[in-house]
C-alpha cells in the first residue's frame, strides 16, 4: 500500500472535542497541525456515541460588589468551549440560555466543528485509524494512520492523544493504567439510542417503579438500576443513556466487539419493556436514532507526572500549574453490576487541574495527552471526564504545545506561568 510522508509542528491524534480544541488552539497560534481522526466526522463522544447533553460547567458564587448572600452564576469552563457553544446556538444548533444541560444537535456539532477548524487552518483527515508509532528515544518521530487507499506518515515534534483510549499511549509504549484499582474493570459502556412518537405525560417514577420490579423478577439482562433519559432538541423524542455493559474491556478487541452486540439487545429489551408496560405512551413510538457505536466512559488512562485523585478534587486544590478547573460529580456507574455512585461538589466549590498530569512520566517527552485518558485515578477520572472539562483540557495541551514550539523546548519544559496567561488571554477560566 502506498504510504504518504507529511510533516506538520504539531500531530493530534482523536478528533473528539478535546482533539478540536487542541488542533484549533495551536492553529491559531501559528502552528501546522494535522488532526487524524477515525470516524467521518469530528466530535468524538456527541457525534459517534450521541453522547447528550453537556454535564454541568457552571457554579454559583457571591456576585462581585453585590449584596450580602446576593450570588451569580460562573462558568468553571470557559474559552474554547464558550466559543462552541455560541456557534452551535447561532446555528440554531443548539437550544439558548443558561441551562447547562440544553439538548444540542449532532449534525449542527459536525458542521459548527468542520467551521471552526478550517477557519484556523487545521488539516483535518477523516477515516484516519491510528496503526503505528515511531519513536527516538523518549520522543515520538512520527505516527501513521490507515487511511483509504493509502498509509499517511506524519512526522512532528510534538504530538498530542487526544484518542479518548490513549492509543497514542498505548502505541508508544508510554506508561498508561486501565480502570480502577486493583481489578482494572471499568466504568461501564453505554449505547445511547433515541424513541421518537412518544406521547406526552410520561410518569418516569413510575417507569422507574415498574423497571425495578422486573429486574428483581429476572425479567431484565440489563444491571442498570433506573431508566436515564433526556430531552433532545427533536420534538415527541426521548432520549436514553440507560442501557449497561458490564466486566467487558473497552480496550480489547473481542470483549469491544461482544459489547457492541450486548448493547444493542439491551437497547431493545429497553424499548420492548416500555412499550409492553406503557403502551399509552410507547404504543406507536419507534426506534428512531441509535449511536454507531456504544460509549467508553473509562478506559487507559496516562501514568503521568501527576496522577489526579479523588482526595485533590474533593480538597478542592488550587494547583499552581492548573490549566483547568470543574465541579461535575464524581460520578462512578458500577463496573460490575448496577448502582451508581456520587459526590456533589457544594455551589462555590471547584477544583483545577494540574499541567502536570497532561505529562507522560517517561517515556514521550514530547507527547501531551488530553480528554478523558489523562493522568488520573478512577474516581478522579469519573469527574473530569465529561465533555466540557476534556474540552478544556485539548485547549491546554494545544496552547502547550504551541508555546513549546515557539520556546523551542518540550512540553514539561514549558512556562507553566506562561501557560496560564495565554490560555486567559484565549478566555479560559484556569482556577
């Protein structure tokens, strides 16, 4: 197969809204940067896994020269994010105000995120696998992707995994953990799926009531405590994030592939549940929407030079180095069966996160990893993996890897201070 030669400043590797964020950030600081992505489409979890809508961002804070108790509400992610999100209202592409968790529209994502990187100069490359790594020492030389037709070798001196997966990672032989301690089971995977002719006045609690009871019954394969659904932008339409699969690794290729095929009997077995118990509402309804494939709350995550905890995000740490700040819940599904677990952040309250754990410890001294698969534990992780904290996060690994192209030094030799400053020159909210 013929294989292409390219060379850019930076390689980034998932064209999720980290790997965005990332691309755009260095782009518009002058850098060539080549964004691969797998799919035929950029937006990770929202367009490939109809991952919906975007968790909370925001926080209430005593109002600046306001009265006593007087509060107002903050954006804890800022930049980048903030930029998406005003696209995607002018579009129409996504419902205005200031509910964090308005439904927004995955064709209206695609397009708003097609805009956003030829306007800064991204090279974007769609159906682009990762498939090989080639490194010198502790750096990265080049990677290649799997493309139609062809293998694009991309030379660089930075790169960024932005793959969700840590495929990146993986490939380069750089130190990386899976799931939680000391099993390594992971959170669990999801299809989201979505019932249109849905009639209006549906008792969720009693939905929920009548799950339960068949569940003790063994009437249900599915382990998920309760029915989760939401409101999409598409009229009569609801939208689940119900379905479960458990003790199935997301980074093996025969366990992945069984679970595809496991959620999407559960799918079914959901939506045959609620049409036989509710036929007034369900009756009529169809399956209109299905993801292409199911969602990776939880996978590889970077050995990195900081690993984040859940006592640093419940201490509410103030890191010198942080690049990014949250309050989302520690928010764990079971990996082995159902329940789930949280810790909810008090209003006022936020934690950052540090540059550090955006650093492999060894062995990629130019790499920089962003989104989900950053340096973390598995209850740390459970909260800074949504898709506004991971966006913020490619936007700092952009930032610094452009900063260090522009230094002419690696990324663990940036100025952290540096760092801080041109990322709230770009109107992010560091912490």
């Amino acid at each position: 197969m013929k294989t292409t030669d390219l060379a850019f400043d930076l390689v980034v590797a998932g064209g999720g809204l980290a790997g965005c964020a990332a691309a755009i950030a260095a782009a518009r600081r002058g850098l060539s940067v080549l964004l691969a992505e797998r799919e035929a489409a950029l937006g990770g979890a929202p367009v490939g896994n109809l991952v919906m809508p975007f968790m909370w961002w925001r926080t209430q804070m005593p109002k600046e020269d306001g009265a006593p108790g007087e509060t107002e509400e903050v954006d804890l992610v800022r930049g980048f994010f903030a930029e998406l999100v005003a696209r995607l209202q002018a579009m129409d592409g996504m419902e205005a105000g200031r509910d964090c968790c308005a439904p927004f529209s995955e064709p209206y994502m695609r397009v708003a995120l097609d805009r956003l990187c030829a306007e800064a100069g991204v090279k974007v490359l769609f159906h682009a696998a990762l498939a090989g790594v080639e490194k010198t020492g502790a750096r990265l030389a080049a990677a290649t992707f799997a493309c139609k037709g062809e293998l694009v070798r991309a030379e660089a001196p930075v790169f960024v995994d932005a793959t969700g997966d840590a495929d990146l990672v993986a490939m380069a032989d750089v130190p990386f953990r899976v799931g939680r301690e000391p099993d390594g089971l992971c959170q669990p995977m999801t299809l989201c799926f979505r019932v249109s002719g849905v009639k209006d006045g549906v008792d969720w609690k009693a939905v929920n009531a009548r799950w339960r009871e068949a569940q003790a019954a063994g009437r249900l394969s599915n382990p998920r405590e309760n029915v989760l659904v939401f409101r999409p932008m598409e009229p009569g339409t609801v939208h689940f994030n119900s379905t479960r699969v458990v003790k199935l690794s997301p980074v093996d290729p025969w366990a992945r592939s069984r679970a595809e095929a496991v959620a999407r009997e559960q799918m079914l077995e959901l939506f045959g549940f609620l049409r036989a118990e509710f036929p007034e509402h369900f009756g009529s309804s169809r399956i209109s929407a299905a993801a292409p494939a199911a969602g990776v709350r939880e996978s590889r995550m970077l050995e990195g030079r900081h690993v984040l905890t859940a006592d640093d995000l419940l201490a509410c740490t103030r890191f010198p180095d942080a690049i990014a700040a949250g309050n989302y819940d520690i928010d764990i599904h079971s990996p082995d069966g159902s329940g789930t677990s949280h810790h909810y952040f008090d209003q006022g309250q936020w934690y950052t996160i540090p540059y550090r754990s955006l650093l492999p410890r060894e062995g990629g001294d130019n790499l920089l990893v962003a989104g989900r698969c950053i340096s973390a534990t598995h209850e740390a992780q459970a909260s800074i993996r949504i898709m506004p904290i991971v966006t913020a996060i490619g936007q700092a690994a952009g930032t610094a890897a452009a900063l260090a192209r522009q230094a002419g030094v690696l990324p663990p030799d940036v100025d952290v201070g540096a760092l801080r400053d041109a990322l709230r020159d770009d109107g992010a909210f560091v912490g």
